[in-house]
C-alpha cells in the first residue's frame, strides 16, 4: 500500500486507494438509509484531516459529531480489521470545530444579504422569475445609492423604500410593482420564521477560518451542526450552495496540487436540485466545473445517483457507492444507472452487486493515475478511528472551549447600513418637510395678522360736512363773479384804446 494514498478498505484484489492526488476531482457517495454512507464520510473525513487537508461538513442526524472523539475497540472492528488485512486503527479523536446557524451548537454561521447574491435568496424566498427580476433590480439600485444589506432590516427598509418610490426606480432600471415587492416581503417573513435572522448579519463567516490547520499540522474538520437546520430544507441546501459558491468566488487558482486545500461534503445532496430553477441548475454546474481549480474538493452524499443532474454527475470521478434496493420501479432505473456509471469489471455483475451489498460494503472506483477512472471493486469499507454515533452536550461543550475561532463569532454587530441609512433619510426628509410646512403656516399667519391691522385703521370718508361744503361753495362763486368782473374790466379797457387810437 502506497503510504500517501487513502486507505478506503479492502476488496478480493487487494486493498482499494484513494490516491490524494485527484481528491480535488469530486466524489459520491451514495446508498439507501442504513447501509454505511455517513460512516464511509467519517474515514474519508479522517483520512484528509491526517494529511493536513481542512474538511467541512454537515451533520444532519448528529452522529458526525463523533469526529471530535476518540472510538473504541469493538470485536466487530477487529474482524474487519483482520478481513482487510489492515492496520488496527489509533483510536483519537480529530480536530474538530463546530459551527451552527443558529448559534446554539457551534459557532454562529453568519453571513450577510449582499454576500448572498439576489440569485441564492430568491432560491431561499422561492420566488418566482418575475419577483427574481424585481429582486436584482432593488439589488442594482442599492450597490448604486451605496447601500449595504447585511441583515434582514437592511433588505425589509430597501424594500419598503423601493414600494414608495417604484416610479422613479422603474425608470431608472426597469418596472418594478408594488406587487411584486409585496409578495417578496411576504416571503421574508416566512424565512424570518425558520431562522433567516440568525443566518444574515455581522460578524460574517470568514472562509480563511475554514481552512486551518491544528498546532501538529493536521486539518481542522469544520462539522456544521444542522439538526435543526435541516427541518428547513431549502434553507440547509442554499447554505451550503452559498458556501461552496463563496469558496468558488474568493479562493485563487491553484491548478492540479498534490492535496485539495479544502475537502467539502455535500450531504442531503438531492435538496440542492429539488425543484431548482434551470438558471441555478447551471450555476451549480458550473461551480462543480471549475472550483477544482481552486483546490477544493466537492463530495455529494445522497441516496441514489439519479438525484443529481447528468452534468453533475459526469463530473464525479471518485465513487463509493453502497446498497440500493430496488422494490419499485423507480429504484429499479436507480440502480441500472448506478451500475452504469462505473468502468464496468469483468468479475462482478455490478447491477446485481448493488442490491445484495450488506452494511459496510461498497462498489468503489476511484481515478488512477493520470486522472482514468479504475474498474469497479466490492470494497470492505475500513472502519473510522474515531466515535461512530453522537455525543454528549457536555463533549461539545469541551470541543467548543478549546476552539481556535473561539469568541470570534458570538457577538453580533450592527454596523451602519440600509435600514440606518434610509431611517437618516426618512427622519431629514420629514424634517424638511415640517420645515417647509412650518414655513408656509407662518407666512400665512403673517398675511392675516397684516389684512387683521389694516381692517382695524380708521378710514378717510369721501364725503364733505355741510359748513365746509358751503365754504367751498362760496369761494368757488366769489371766485366766479371777481373772474367775471375782471374779465369785463380788461374788456372795456382794451376797447376804450382801440377807439381812441382810431
């Protein structure tokens, strides 16, 4: 056995290896309920921690959590031991930090509105395309007016100020409705109910502090805890979407290196695609494609093959998959296409192995060198090193007091942003306009008190008393007759010249 390789159990060929190498190549893991998938998680889990490689991963039922502790012997291990031919394992427990939605049994899992991305949050509101549309609208509009959304305050003030004001929104960047905003507020509050409070705000989730390693160098195993989380399904599978996606976005290209930087299992897959848009089908697709390159491995654990996309599944090239049953027709066609996803071996009648594995067994292929996928093995699965079920809440208590993020994430902060911001500009919109009317109730105050004055100054009356009308009058004739007898005077006088003069 190569010593950097994986040991994944034992076949009639040999032992069956994991090489390291194409680890970042994606993985499957699928099978009925019961037949061995989380603890075929737990070795690989394991397995990448030993060789300094951080591993996230979600447990749904809390039996993961006996990561953080070491096994114990159990006769059952030493025969499968002793049927692999392997080593017997060092019992130990793995460097473990928990982290929680909901902050209850882990450290708060944060991260903000913005950081979500208008196309993950209608997936979480179940939107449909037209209330999609008016959702990226108010998202431009607010990377425009500088306008942070980080929690859910910050999204219902954006949204109410968009209703008021959706006639000069729809101008600027295409019609919006106060319908359409309305059915989205609606949905807000059903995600408000099933913790969306909790999962936005500050401090956001930093991703440098799910890629770290413990002081002897082995990688941290991120378990998220989503046993109350997953009673939200749609709420669990966009977490983890966002996730991946932010690791997509922020980690640099690194090519083909001889580890993953970062090993991420996909539990529950089939919810990310239950009734997904096409649009968010093909983002998924996408983010499979190329964050390989980033040096991060994807692993989907799920029941049967058939719940993931064909091009998601093409991409899969590491397979494990354990026991189908196949009572319907349905699980008839699941375990056909299980059986023909793998390099067939001449050896084994692969569709009719499928439904007579027992717990603990399964068909495995892995790549090869050059990246060619192996012919399928009926693989004894090796069993962990560390506890296989739950644990004690004062374990978990012990595992997050020791915690290297410890104290990072507990306390909320509320930085100024949308709802601030717009409450600043609702309060100096409103107290210019009691200005304004303030203003307008004074000047008209002003203009009655002016018209009240000059209705009370005595008035100048245009008619004349009997003594100064009789006054007037008598100048006027005495004005008359010593006109008119001026006038005769000069009369006569002017004659009287001309007579004499002739």
């Amino acid at each position: 056995m190569q010593e950097d390789h994986v040991l994944l159990g034992g076949s009639d060929a040999g032992h069956v290896l994991l090489d390291p190498r194409y680890a970042n190549r994606h993985g499957l893991i699928a099978g009925a309920t019961g037949t061995g998938k989380t603890v075929s998680l737990q070795v690989l889990a394991e397995a990448f921690s030993a060789r300094g490689v951080p591993v996230f991963l979600a447990d749904v039922k809390g039996d993961l959590a006996g990561l953080s502790q070491p096994g114990a012997p159990h006769p059952r291990i030493d025969e499968r031991v002793a049927t692999i031919g392997m080593p017997p394992p060092v019992f130990a427990p793995a460097p473990v930090v928990f982290w929680d939605v909901f902050g209850k049994g882990g450290h708060p899992l944060r991260t903000t509105i913005s950081e979500m991305g208008p196309m993950l949050l209608a997936r979480l509101l179940e939107l449909n395309e037209t209330q999609e549309g008016v959702l990226h609208v108010v998202f431009h509009y607010a990377d425009e007016e500088g306008l942070l959304l980080l929690d859910m305050p910050d999204l219902r003030a954006l949204l109410a100020h968009a209703a008021e004001n959706h006639k000069e929104i729809s101008t600027r960047y295409g019609r919006i409705t106060s319908a359409s905003i309305g059915a989205i507020q609606r949905r807000l509050l059903a995600l408000e109910s099933q913790g969306g409070n909790s999962f936005f705000g500050e401090p956001a989730l930093e991703l440098a502090d799910l890629m770290r390693t413990d002081l002897s160098g082995r990688g941290i195993i991120n378990v998220l805890d989503a046993r109350e989380l997953f009673h939200s399904p749609r709420v669990y599978a966009t977490t983890l979407l966002w996730l991946l996606a932010e690791l997509f976005e922020q980690l640099p290209e690194v090519g083909d290196a001889p580890l993953p930087k970062l090993v991420f299992f996909f539990d529950e897959a089939h919810l990310l695609f239950d009734n997904a848009p096409a649009a968010l089908v093909s983002k998924v697709e996408q983010v499979v494609r190329l964050v390989r390159s980033k040096g991060v491995g994807v692993w989907f654990v799920t029941q049967s093959p058939l719940d993931l996309p064909d091009p998601v599944l093409g991409q899969l090239g590491n397979r494990i998959q354990h026991a189908l049953r196949a009572f319907t027709p349905r699980d008839q066609k699941a375990v056909r296409a299980a059986a023909t996803t793998f390099r067939q071996n001449p050896a084994l009648d692969t569709e009719t192995v499928i439904t007579e594995l027992g717990v603990g067994e399964a068909l495995v292929s892995t790549l090869q060198a050059k990246g060619i996928p192996g012919i399928v093995q009926r693989c004894l699965m090796s069993p962990p090193a560390t506890r296989i079920g739950s644990i004690s809440d004062a374990e978990r208590g012990v595992v997050r007091g020791r915690s290297p993020v410890g104290g990072r994430y507990e306390q909320p902060v509320n930085r100024e942003s949308a709802y601030e911001i717009l409450a600043i500009r609702a309060a100096q919109a409103a107290a210019a306009s009691a200005a304004e009317q303030a203003a307008q109730r004074e000047a008209a105050e002003r203009e009655a008190a002016a018209r009240a004055t000059a209705s009370r100054r005595p008035r100048t009356s245009n008619r004349q008393g009997y003594v100064e009308a009789a006054a007037k009058s008598a100048v006027r004739s005495m004005s008359s007759q010593l006109g008119r007898s001026l006038g005769r005077s000069l009369l006569r006088g002017i004659l009287g010249s001309l007579s004499k003069s002739r």
